[in-house]
C-alpha cells in the first residue's frame, strides 16, 4: 500500500550500495550529463569510470522519515534496481521496486513488485506482492464531496492533521498478483494472470453516531460483505502494446494495457465480479537535441461491469498500481464503483548537466457511487509543479518532489522515486 513518508535526502550517502548489470553508456553520449553518484564522486574525489565496459550502480536506494497521526512515526527504505536479461539493442530494461516500512503506531508494510522482460522481449512479467497492516481514511463514494478536511496539508497522500469529519479505517491486508504477457509481433503481448486481495481485521468505528455515518459499513451491509473482513480473488486476461524506450522515466512510445478481471467465488471471493480496467500512457519528446523535453498523457479506468466489489477495493485517488495517482489528494479521497483518471505532464530539464529538471501537471478524477453519481457527471482537478534530482544516469532514477493544488482547498506535497508515470 502507498505510504505517507517525508523522503529525507540521506540516499546521498546510500546510493552505491551495489555494482551490476547495468553498462556505462558511450561517452558521447552520457559524459555530460551529471547524476547524485556523480556529484558525491566529485564530492569525495573519487575518479569517475571511463572505460564504457565497466558496470555501474544500478541499486537505487531511499531511506525515509515521515509522520503522520494516523500512522505516527515512520521510518523505512525505498529500493529500485534494474537489470538486462538479453541483448540490450531489442530487450527492454527490468526493474524491481522493493518498499519496506513501520511505524509507531503499530502499522507496517512490506511490498516487492517487478516488471521484467526476457530477451528479446518475448515474454513480460508483471507482479506484486505486498502485506501489512495499514489505515486508510474514509471519505465516502464519488466525486463531488466536498469535506471539512480538504484543507489539512497532505503529505504523499496522507493529512498532516486528524480531522473529526473522516473516519480511519485500520485493517492487515495481503495483496499478490502475477501477470504473463507473452510477445504476438512488434510490441503486442496478450497474457493471463491471477490476484488475490484479502482484508482482515478491519476496525469497527465505536458504536452510535461515528458508525452509523461510516460509509465503509453503509456500504458493505448494503451490499452484503461481513464487517470484519473479506476477500476478493481472480483471474486476469490481459492485452497489452508496450513500445516505450524505458519503463523508468521514457521520452517517447506508447503503452497501452486492457485487463478484464474476473472475481469468482470458487477462487474465495466474497462475491463474484467482473471489471475491465484500462491504461493509457504516451510520450512525446519534444527535442532531438535534449530528450528531457517531454510531454507525456495517463488515461486510468477501472469499471465495474457485473457484481459488486468490497469497499476497500473500490478504485480511486491512489489505486493505480504505483499508488501515486491524484496529486494532491489524500489517498482514497475520490472512490468509486467505477473510476477514470486522466493526467497531462510536461518535463523540461532545468541544469545543461541534467542533474536538476521539473515538471508541470494537471489532473481530473470522477468516480460513480450505487446511488445519485454516476460516472463523468462530476470531476475534481488538481495541478501543480515539481522538481526532479536525477539520481542514476544509466537506469533514468530521479527523486521527484511534487507540491500540487485542488478543489476545496486540497494542497500537499509528495517525495517519491521515479516518476510518477
């Protein structure tokens, strides 16, 4: 699950933790261009690599510190490392992001999710595996509510103050899913898979009138799941055109994906399900001379077209697979039985070096509930700007910082690795 955490910059001292995989490029084309491992080396002057056969550092690593009332105090680490397992002139880089933390309050989290391609590209997997035990806040279901709370200053998805008007929602989860593409021709790839998402332990807001406006229990007593937890397993059937130039920060291509998901109660599902989930990424490099110069367009829905699925698996603000869509919302501000997000970035190196760049972004959100709202009847936007820290030149890693503004006063801030999409 996505976590509130004040990125601290101590990764200046971590960076280079490991040696593998990934080949200097030529010199003439990456010498000058400078990243955090190049600064500390100039830094310490320790001598830079010349030879275009030595590998580098491809383990990127964040520590974090952060705080929040619902989570308390946090400390954990962020780490993506990269590889090539084929020939690097037709097999797309392979990462794997690894994310580990815990709190004071009794809250922690562990989750590893990679995306790796074979040589040639013939075969693609996708997957994650994440459990913890975690608060998500209850905002209730579609767009267009407004809330007392929209004020509170959020950090990386998560209000820096409590607020009496939203209720929490403490629950362990385990979440595991594993997609197979396999390659048809060009970059199209067709693909199964399974998911498994369980709820358990779920808190129940004392009695009288905290539980009767909890929008969790209103909706799953309407819709029959047990308070206390529940599961929602399925199977995956997956189309997907991926022609991107890396999957960590690209400067051109197309990536396009169509799952149909299937919940079934023989797989342990509450109730059966079926969704149609779609995304939509596209990059334009505006400069042959610097690539940086990019605009880049995200199109995310996920649609409820038969049964119903648990509340704390309702789509919304955060719930795309890297769990950063949304600036500056709160985490699960917007949900609903169906969803559409839509995101419109520009990126513009900032440095001749490439050590520092930013970016400018605007979003819009809508989200339907079983009752009045009905999807695309009502939106909320955001906006905002960024700056980017190139963090490893031959694997595109960037520290990225982002401060954004929206409806009904909503503000935040938000520290990652990588970019957002």
């Amino acid at each position: 699950m996505h976590l509130s955490r004040n990125m601290l910059l101590l990764f200046c001292f971590f960076n280079q933790v490991a040696f593998a995989g990934v080949k200097k490029a030529p010199v003439d084309s990456l010498y000058k261009t400078k990243d955090i491992q190049d600064i500390i080396r100039s830094f310490f002057k320790i001598k830079s690599y010349s030879d275009t056969a030595q590998s580098h550092s491809n383990l990127s690593l964040l520590p974090s510190v952060g705080y929040s009332p619902s989570y308390g105090l946090e400390f954990g680490i962020v780490l993506s490392e990269g590889k090539i397992f084929g020939d690097p002139a037709n097999t797309t880089f392979s990462i794997f992001n690894t994310n580990v933390f815990v709190s004071t309050n009794g809250l922690a989290s562990a989750e590893f999710k990679h995306n790796a391609f074979s040589n040639h590209n013939r075969w693609n997997f996708q997957g994650g595996y994440q459990f913890g035990r975690t608060v998500a806040l209850d905002y209730g279901v579609g767009t267009g509510h407004a809330r007392q709370s929209d004020d509170n200053f959020v950090l990386n998805g998560l209000p820096l103050d409590n607020s009496p008007d939203i209720l929490s929602i403490k629950f362990t989860y385990v979440k595991l899913y594993e997609k197979v593409y396999h390659k048809l021709f060009d970059d199209f790839y067709a693909g199964m898979g399974f998911i498994v998402d369980g709820y358990q332990n779920i808190d129940k807001p004392p009695k009288g009138f905290a539980r009767r406006r909890s929008h969790n229990i209103a909706y799953s007593v309407r819709n029959n799941y047990p308070l206390g937890g529940y599961w929602a397993n399925g199977i995956l059937f997956n189309l997907q055109y991926n022609s991107l130039d890396h999957p960590n920060r690209p400067y051109k291509g197309i990536y396009a994906d169509v799952v149909l998901r299937i919940n079934s109660e023989a797989l342990g599902s509450e109730h059966g399900a079926a969704q149609l989930k779609t995304e939509f990424k596209k990059y334009w490099s505006l400069s042959s001379t610097n690539p940086e110069h990019v605009l880049a367009f995200w199109l995310w829905g996920n649609y409820l077209l038969k049964g119903s699925i648990p509340y704390l698996e309702l789509p919304g603000t955060g719930t795309d697979a890297e769990e950063r869509g949304g600036r500056p919302y709160t985490i699960g501000r917007f949900k609903g039985t169906s969803f559409y997000f839509n995101e419109l970035e520009y990126r513009y190196p900032i440095t001749e070096n490439k050590l520092l760049s930013g970016v400018v972004f605007v979003n819009i959100q809508t989200g339907s509930n079983q009752q009045r709202i009905t999807l695309f009847e009502k939106w909320n936007s955001g906006e905002g700007l960024g700056l980017r820290l190139l963090l490893n030149k031959y694997t595109r890693s960037n520290i990225c910082i982002d401060y954004g503004v929206g409806n009904y006063g909503a503000k935040g801030l938000f520290i990652g690795l990588n970019e957002v999409f």
